[in-house]
C-alpha cells in the first residue's frame, strides 16, 4: 500500500509541476543539462576502459575529447528530432489548418527546443571554462545566437519549423568530432581520415547551403505568415553566423581532400 501510495504521488506530481504546460520548458532545459552531465561521465568512464590512448592525452585533450563526445549525442538526437518535424510530422504540415504554421507548437517540440537550450547552455559553460581551449570568440558569439534564437522560440513558441530547418545543420557535428578524434590518435593520415573529409564536404553543402536555401523558399512561399513573427530574425541571424563558420570550416575540409592526401591514397 505505502509503494502504491508513494507512485501515485510521484505519478501526480509529474503529471502536475514537471510535465505540466507552464513548466515544460523550464524542465526540458533542466533534464537537457542533467543528460549532458550524464553523457560526459559515461564519455569518462568508456574512454579510460576501452580506448588505450585516452590516459596518454593531456588533462585540456581529456577534457574536450568528453566535450566533443556530448556535441556529437547532441547533435545525432537534435538531427533526427529535427528531420522528423520539418519532413515527416503533420505538425507543420501544409495540409493541417489549425493557424498559422509560423505559430504552431507542441509539447513535444517545445520540450526538444529546451534540451537542446540545455545543450547549449552546458557547452557554453565549458568554452568559458576551458576558454580559448575549447574555441574562442566566434563559439561564444555562435551559442549565445543559438540559444537566444532557440529559447525565444521554445517560450513564445513563434517559428519552431524555422528553428529546427535551422537545428538540421547539427548533421555536420558528428563528422567534425571524428575528424578531430582521428587527428589526436595520429591518424591524420589514414583512409578513415580522408573519407571523412569528404563526406564533411558533401554534409556541410546539403546541411549548412542548400538546406538554407530551402530555408529562404519556404520563407518566401509563406510571407503572407510571417507578419505576426518575430523570431525568424533569430533565425536569420544565427544563420548569418551559420556562413561565418562555414567559411573557416572550409579550409580544414580543404585539407582533408587536398592533392597531398590522395596521393597517399591512390
């Protein structure tokens, strides 16, 4: 009777305070920040047990080797969430007129944006702690355009489609990660190392250019909705920094399929 008693209270008070409407995005943001510490231990713990060269890395490398490894978690989860919303889900479908489709919202899309806001509010923390380690001025300006842009919209709920057309470009997180995992084990110079690089190639066009560019058309085809929004230009913006990054992933990508790297691998 008392474990019965205790589960519909525990039952009750998360159906009424931490899945309830108002709190959603204040609970997401929280369970963002707690997964995030959770995947940076297990991070620890698989590394040290299973891969020689972690204890032979610096305490900085340790560090951002965990923090790469909870980008790239991050970044496979906000993907497929996205992808299914902006593609697959009737949420924002055309076909579905219940409003605006610049204004509609979800529980579940709104607790997504909030554990992604978690996300970044968490790596944000460790730029500055590691800070210029970890990246430097263009990462800080990068997540506080991200997580203004992302928040906003998950507590208005204005423009969440734009949000996650512009969350989609998180694809390319994943094959950055391994290309640096592959240069701290000295394996820069591997078939791994350049296959990489090229498809680093091919995900930045599709995810971080012509995505954008679907962006704009979708914009466009619906203007006449965009005149009760005001988070688009949060959007906007964060894609403008979007091109910043682009231009000085570039060169790295460069390298990767460079002349000198296909000749050791005709």
């Amino acid at each position: 009777m008392a474990i019965n008693s205790y589960q519909s209270q525990a039952g009750s008070l998360l159906k009424e305070y931490v899945l309830a409407d108002p709190f959603i995005p204040y609970t997401s943001i929280i369970g963002g920040i707690l997964a995030c510490k959770m995947v940076y231990d297990l991070s620890q713990v698989i590394s040290a047990n299973y891969f020689k060269g972690y204890a032979t890395l610096s305490r900085i490398q340790r560090i951002e080797w965990n923090n790469r490894a909870l980008s790239t978690i991050h970044a496979i989860f906000i993907t497929i969430i996205s992808l299914n919303f902006v593609f697959w889900s009737d949420l924002y479908s055309d076909n579905q007129f219940d409003g605006l489709i610049t204004l509609r919202s979800s529980l579940l899309s709104t607790f997504v944006l909030g554990v992604s806001v978690g996300y970044f509010l968490v790596d944000l923390g460790m730029i500055f702690w590691c800070y210029p380690a970890l990246g430097g001025f263009e990462f800080v300006i990068h997540h506080l355009l991200s997580i203004v842009a992302v928040a906003y919209s998950m507590l208005t709920g204005e423009g969440q489609l734009y949000t996650y057309m512009v969350l989609i470009s998180e694809t390319t997180t994943p094959g950055i990660n391994l290309r640096w995992y592959l240069d701290t084990i000295g394996m820069k110079r591997s078939k791994a190392y350049l296959i990489n690089g090229v498809a680093m190639f091919f995900a930045w066009l599709v995810a971080r250019i012509i995505l954008f560019v679907y962006l704009f058309y979708h914009v466009y085809l619906h203007y006449d909705q965009l005149w009760v929004l005001s988070s688009i230009y949060g959007a906007i913006a964060a894609y403008c920094h979007e091109l910043d990054v682009v231009l000085e992933a570039f060169q790295g990508i460069k390298e990767d399929i460079s002349k000198d790297a296909l000749k050791d691998h005709p």
